[in-house]
C-alpha cells in the first residue's frame, strides 16, 4: 500500500515538461492504414526518456485511402495539432520513421496542394527533424495499431446466425413500428456481416404486419386504351346540377372517345330509365349502333341496364375501383360546360336547361388541342357556319352558284367528303401520342400557372407533322 501511494504522488509514467531546461520536446509519430498514434517526451537529466502524453485517433474511410507518405504527413498534422497547446514556445523534436517524409517536409517536395498547406503548417512549430528505426517505437506503433474491443465476437460469419440474429431484430422492430433503415441502425451498432443491409431490407418487407400498415402500395402499369375507329367507344357520367326550370337536377353528357363530340340532356331523376332513353334517343337513333359503351359504377350497374344494353347488342364497360380514372375522358369534359353553363346563366342557376344546347354547341365547335380539330368537323364531315359567317361570309357560306358552276360546287363538296376519312386517321394518332405513359428519362414540362396560354392564331406544329407523317405513310 505504501508503494502504491508512493506511485501516486511521485508520477513515475507521466512527468510535467520543464520548459526552464534547455532540453527539448520530443514528439514521436507513427501512422498506420488503420490509425494514427502519438507520444510526448523529454529527456531527464540523467538522459532517459519520460513520457508526457500519449494520444491515438482512427482515421475515417476517406483518410484511409490515402497513399502512404500522404498519411503519414496527416499523422504527423494531426498530432502536432492536438499537443500544439503543450510546443509552442518549446524547442521540438519530431521523430517519425519515415525517411522520404522528413526530406519532403524539409524541401516542400510535393506539388499535391493540400500537403504543403499541410507541411506549412508543421513548419510554424520550426521542429528539428529526426529519423528513428521502426524497432525503436514500439509505443507509438503499438497505439496506432491498437484493436481497443474485440471485433471478432462483432462480425457474424455463420449464415445460421445473420439469420437469427436478424429475425430477433425484426421481432423487436414490428413491436415498435420501426422500418427497414431502424432495423438496420440497431444491427449495425451491434454486429456487421457482409450484405447486412440487403438482408435487413428483406427480413422487413417479409414480414405480412408490415406490408399491411405501410403506405407504399405496389400496382401494376396502366396501360392506356385508343379509339380504333369513329363511333368505337362513347363514355358517359352523370352530373348533379342545382334545381332548374321543368324540375331538372342532373345533366347527363356522353362523349364519342375518337372525336371528343358530347351529347348532353337534362334529366329530373337519375333512374336507370331516363339514362338509357338518354342513349337510345341521342346516341343510338342519331348515329346508329355503337362499339361499346363506358361509364363508372353508378345508375347503369343494374340489372334493367344490362338488360337494355344486351337487348341492343351494346357491350357495356364499368370502372373499377382499382382504376377509377378509366372514365376520365369523360371527367375531363365536365368543366368546360358547366362554366359555361354558370357564364350564361348571369345568376340565375335555374335557366341551365334552357341554355344547355347552346353550352354544348359551343363545346362541339372548339377547337381541340389533343385531336387537331374541332369534334363537330368529325362528326359530320365539314366544318359548322357559324354565325358571324352571315354577316363577313367565308369561303364556307360564300353563295357558290354566283362564283362558280354547278360542276365545280359539286366537286368541292365531294373532295370536302372525300378529305374527311383522311383526318380520322390523324386524329387518332394525336390521340395515341397524348395517352401514351411516360417512363423513364422522358423530359416532362410542367405548367406554371403564370405563364401565357398558346396564341391561338398560330397554327399547330403538333397539325403539321402529323400531317407529314401521314403523307409519308400513304
């Protein structure tokens, strides 16, 4: 006991630098791929060596994989930083076994810039440089090699156990609703095998309660439908409006999917029975029998609408609640009508019947961006008079018989005709490169609510191509 008390008061490992001798500070540094490590020093009178200070630092990742003699010039950076309080004003004496870094450090024999920052640094202590043999430093070569746990009870080598061990994190995680990146923290700080994150990742997505409570839900690609043909498919949806003249409530509207025309009827109820006279009168005994007919799950899922279709031979497509955006062709019509419906009315809700024909008109008449023309101008063949053409006359409500012939009247009605089955065609096309999905490394521009609207006194270059390609193809 009196040894050991004699030990604490003489200090006979670690002894205070007397900075009144004339004997200098020895810092001794060595630098390992793993770490760096340091001692302070002087000399007694009696010519042995004391220790006042040791010091270790792991290097990280980057530092690492540095070349040699630039590791250990930032061993020796980093020591002399940390111990700076304890040199300045002292003679110092850096040791370092590494001869081709005290000639580099002495000339500034480098060209890499960080380094001569680095060796600048060093020259502000003005050391005096010294070479010692690798065997004459164990201390400090026993500190920058130093494993201070024990990381082979730490690295999981048996496949059997990654597995045990990670089923056990996994548990501990669904208690507390953690995810993939939690799991993985906990392991890590824990043990480390190769591809532990993976494994992580997979234990967390197998497990069923996980899957059940996350927010990320996993669906197929939409694959988008294209008209083949005029009169191929119409869409239709229900509208409720506010109470109208004649008792009307909904507005039904179906569209013609190639063209875009829309046909529209106020309706008081929304019984089954108003909806498919709707379809027989204004689809039906207008434009004949139609391909098939889509609509969301509503008024037409019944059994006297199946009937109606079947009796028809019209098959009938009903959204699902998987996609319920398959009837947004027709969706995407709604606004226009009915601001313009809420335009016409000037504050008076209840004339929208009586205005609804013109509502449609003017919805039939305008120019499409998607098709390149206007829906009624494929419907019919020909472009509407509209009119503003009775008091400026066009070309299209010019009278012919006083300019040209009869003949000649005949033959531009027919090439009229005869150019309208080449726009379908056209129209089509511009459907398909409108539907189409993007994927990935498509550029996409996204429309800022500030910027100007196209000047629709331009014509289209989207028109013009389409056209040439149609050209190219005929």
């Amino acid at each position: 006991m009196a040894r050991l008390k004699q030990a604490l008061v003489s200090s006979p490992t670690l002894r205070k630098i007397d900075y009144q001798c004339e004997r200098p500070v020895i810092v001794t540094v060595d630098t390992s791929p793993i770490a760096i490590g340091w001692k302070v020093g002087q000399d007694d009178d009696e010519g042995c060596r004391f220790a006042t200070r040791f010091g270790a630092r792991v290097l990280s990742p980057r530092q690492r994989d540095y070349l040699q003699v630039k590791r250990e010039l930032w061993g020796v950076v980093t020591a002399l930083k940390m111990e700076r309080n304890y040199l300045i004003g002292a003679h110092v004496v850096l040791e370092m076994h590494c001869l081709l870094l005290l000639g580099m450090i002495a000339n500034f024999l480098t060209l890499d810039i960080a380094m001569l920052r680095w060796i600048a640094y060093i020259k502000t202590l003005n050391p005096e440089l010294r070479h010692i043999v690798g065997k004459d430093n164990p201390v400090v070569d026993m500190l920058s090699r130093a494993r201070y746990t024990d990381e082979d009870n730490m690295v999981v080598k048996d496949d059997d156990q990654g597995s045990w061990v990670l089923s056990v994190g996994v548990t501990s995680s669904k208690k507390e609703g953690e995810g993939i990146w939690a799991t993985y923290m906990k392991i890590k700080r824990r043990y480390w095998w190769k591809s532990l994150y993976q494994d992580a990742a997979g234990f967390v997505e197998s497990c069923v309660e996980c899957q059940m409570q996350s927010k990320v839900r996993h669906r197929d690609g939409l694959k988008p439908t294209y008209p083949l043909s005029m009169h191929f498919q119409w869409v239709l949806d229900l509208v409720i409006m506010p109470i109208g003249i004649w008792g009307m409530r909904y507005l039904v509207l179906a569209r013609e999917e190639l063209s875009n025309y829309v046909e529209g009827r106020a309706l008081r109820t929304k019984a089954t029975k108003g909806l498919c006279r709707f379809i027989l009168e204004d689809i039906f005994y207008r434009y004949g029998s139609v391909g098939r007919l889509r609509a969301d799950r509503g008024e037409l899922d019944t059994i006297e609408a199946r009937q109606f279709f079947d009796r028809y031979g019209i098959k009938l497509k009903l959204t699902t609640s998987y996609n319920p955006e398959g009837n947004g062709k027709s969706e995407r019509g709604h606004p226009p009508i009915i601001q313009a419906l809420v335009k016409a009315c000037k504050g008076k809700p209840k004339r929208w019947p009586q205005l609804l024909p013109f509502a449609l008109w003017a919805d039939r008449t305008t120019h499409s961006t998607v098709i390149g023309y206007m829906p009624t101008e494929l419907m019919l063949g020909q472009k509407p008079i509209v009119p503003m053409e009775d008091e400026i006359p066009t070309w299209t409500a010019i009278p012919w018989e006083d300019v040209v012939t009869v003949h000649e009247n005949a033959t531009y009605s027919l090439r009229e005709l005869d150019g309208t089955p080449l726009k379908l065609p056209i129209a089509g096309k511009r459907v398909k490169y409108f539907r189409r999905c993007t994927t990935n490394g498509d550029f996409t521009w996204e429309a800022s609510p500030y910027s100007s609207q196209q000047d629709d006194t331009q014509p289209l270059d989207e028109e013009e191509s389409w056209e040439e390609e149609e050209d190219e193809d005929g």
